[in-house]
C-alpha cells in the first residue's frame, strides 16, 4: 500500500498493488492497481504483462463504470468497449471482461 498526500495533508490517495498469476498473455492481467481517493471512489486498472490497460472502472458508490481493452498475440488493440456497453469482470479470470 502506497498513500499519497496533497494540499498540505487536505486530501489523501491510497494505492493498493496485487499481482496476479495469470500466463503472461496480452489479453491476461498481471497487475490491478486500486487508487482510493478522497471522497471514497476507486479508480481500478489492469494491466498486462507489459502495462498496457485491460480494464478501467470507476467505482463511486454502487455506481460503477468499465472500460476494457482487447488485444491479440500480436499486441494490436483488437476491441475497445466503454462504460454504456454494459460491461463487467471477475478478477478471477485472466481474460476480458464480458457484457452483463
């Protein structure tokens, strides 16, 4: 856990790393960053194996918002879906997310 502070301690961002085991894939993650902000959403990203972004999600409340990127073997971006897709994830899974 990292914690970050600004405005002469008037706000404070914590950021929580896990690495996962997943195959070093391009469309697998290995790294999930948790940035906790002030008000007390989170901005959730996973990476793959060379920190390219699969998944973005904004959670403020019980609202939340996903982006999520695909990429082939070749690491070309192959889809992109924004938060109106319906989109949702379980961090179990190495792959993509899949609409809800």
């Amino acid at each position: 856990m990292t914690r970050e502070v600004r405005d002469g301690g008037g706000r404070s961002y914590t950021f929580g790393y896990t690495a996962s085991e997943h195959s070093e894939a391009y469309d697998h993650w290995k790294i999930k960053t948790v940035e906790t902000r002030p008000d007390g959403s989170e901005h959730i990203v996973y990476t793959n194996c060379i920190g390219q972004i699969l998944i973005k999600e904004l959670r403020a409340g019980s609202q939340r918002w996903i982006e999520s990127r695909t990429y082939d073997a070749d690491n070309r971006q192959i889809e992109r879906a924004r938060p109106s897709g319906g989109l949702d994830y379980d961090d179990a899974y190495a792959g993509p997310c899949t609409m809800a």
